[in-house]
C-alpha cells in the first residue's frame, strides 16, 4: 500500500491530501529515510511524522486489504513506539 494510502487509512493523518504534502515537505520518513508518498509500506516499516515540533514514530503492524477502514480498526495498523516527542528547533 501507497505511504499516503497507508497514513489516511491509518488515520494517522486525516486526509491523503495532507499526507502527500507532509512526505513532499520531508516530514515523512520511513525506516529513517525521508519518502515519498508513493512509496510502498510493509509490514514491520517505522514511520517516523514531524509536524511543526512534534516528531510522532510508529511500527506499521497491519496492511488493511482496503483503502476504507472502520475508526474502531485504524489503530490495530500500528503502534506507537514514540508518541509525539517534541524537538528543539534552533536557528542559526
């Protein structure tokens, strides 16, 4: 399944619109590499989402079969392993 797929379905990020800006921006990396939106997810992968000063890693657990799933399911895709860590950011 498509990262931006896998995030929206995921509920991870709310839209696949605001995904695929997300991984074009850099936010997005997988396996501590920054992705595309079109790459492909797997099981086992670490996702690692910035956004603004919160640095949220996941461990994808499940690929659903489908691009819909229900609220109550999304979570069992993934587990948090880092929850919303925030990072310093300093300018030069």
């Amino acid at each position: 399944m498509r990262l931006d797929q896998f995030l929206k379905s995921s509920r991870l990020v709310l839209r696949r619109s605001a995904a695929q800006e997300l991984c074009d921006a850099g936010a997005v990396s997988v396996n501590d590499v920054p992705a595309r939106s079109s790459r492909t997810v797997r099981a086992g992968d670490v996702l690692s989402i910035l956004r603004g000063e919160r640095l949220t890693h996941v461990r994808v657990l499940n690929i659903p079969a489908t691009k819909q799933v229900a609220r109550h399911d999304a979570q069992s895709l993934y587990e948090l392993i880092a929850p919303n860590e925030r990072i310093e950011i300093h300018s030069a």
